[in-house]
C-alpha cells in the first residue's frame, strides 16, 4: 500500500518513512541436508547442487513483484550495518544464472527426461518439495522460486500449512526444503 500512502502524503499533511530492517533474508530455503530419504539426503549435501537452486532464483524479479522494487536482492547474509558483514560475500552465488545452474546439473549426471524434468541416475523424477507456513508476500516469494527451479528442470512443488503444523514436521526433519525469514541480520551468531 505504499504507493497509496506516498500518493496522498502531502494532502493528508504526512510523510512517509521506509523502516530499516535489520533481517538477513526476508525468505531462507534449507533443503535438508539429513532428509530420510537418501538419493535426496546425497543432493542436498552436494554443494554444487545447492548452487545451480540459487544461480536458478531470480531475485530481481522477486524484488519487483514482492517488493515494488524496495529490496536489495542478495543471497543470506548479515546486513551492512553489522561488524560481520563481509561484501565479498554478500551475494556469493547470487547472480541470476540458469544456464549456469543448467551446466551444474548437467554436471552432475542430473539428465532431463521427455517431460523436461531432471531425474535420478536410477531414471525416477527429482521432485521437491518445498514446505512452508508462509502466506501473503512470503509465498509469492515461494511460488517464483519454485516456477525457477522448474525452468531448470528441477520438478518442484509447494505445500503450505498452518505453523502448529509446519513447525513440528521441520523441526521433527521430516520437511525435504524448508523456508523461513532469517532475521537477527546484524550478529549471525545469535
């Protein structure tokens, strides 16, 4: 509603202010590393398969659709203002690169079938899964990653719950990638 608020700013006699946030990510995937089942528990701690899933993520396009352009599009990291922040890194892998992420799983004998979608060496469908208690913003978020990870050929799907469902099965591993705001953006230790 912000375009709205600026709009009638001066008629209304108020100004509008963009609150600083102090949060790493507004939205973290966290493919799990130690998933049950063990074809996805070996690509989840392939680094180079977690690579090509961020190179895949368009963050300007996030930017403009969830943000109206106020964001700045990153990878996690701590923010600016914190003793920690380090700008070598501050989007490491970040670059919106699908040939990039097309190459790594290329590379990683992920070939794609007569559907277009990228399986197993055993010839079975990589389909993952994307759990998440997000709503509004939070889940368009999650749908334009998602389409991403499909335009590479990575099968991917999305099951939102309540959190007095979501939490217990994330916490209890049993989510295959989980999502969540990553706040406390100043001291990564905390």
């Amino acid at each position: 509603k912000i375009t709205v608020f600026q709009e009638n700013a001066e008629a209304g006699d108020y100004r509008v202010g963009m609150w600083s946030n102090a949060s790493a990510s507004a939205m973290t995937f966290m493919p799990n590393q130690s998933y049950s089942d063990p074809k996805y528990r070996e690509l989840f701690q392939t680094l180079d398969f977690r690579i090509a899933l961020s190179h895949a993520i368009d963050r300007d396009l996030i930017n403009e659709i969830a943000f109206l352009g106020q964001a700045v599009p990153r990878t996690i990291s701590v923010i600016d203002a914190s003793p920690y922040f380090a700008e070598d890194i501050v989007n490491i892998y970040g670059e919106f690169d699908p040939d990039r992420s097309n190459e790594l799983l290329d590379a990683l004998g992920l070939e794609k079938g007569p559907d277009g979608f990228r399986t197993f060496e055993d010839g079975s469908v990589i389909d993952l899964i994307i759990e998440t208690q997000d709503s509004g913003v939070g889940l368009d978020i999650i749908e334009l990653v998602a389409e991403n990870w499909n335009a590479i050929g990575l099968k991917t799907s999305i099951r939102s719950m309540t959190r007095d469902i979501y939490w217990p099965r994330a916490i209890g591993n049993e989510v295959m990638i989980a999502t969540w705001g990553t706040d406390r953006g100043l001291v990564p230790m905390v």
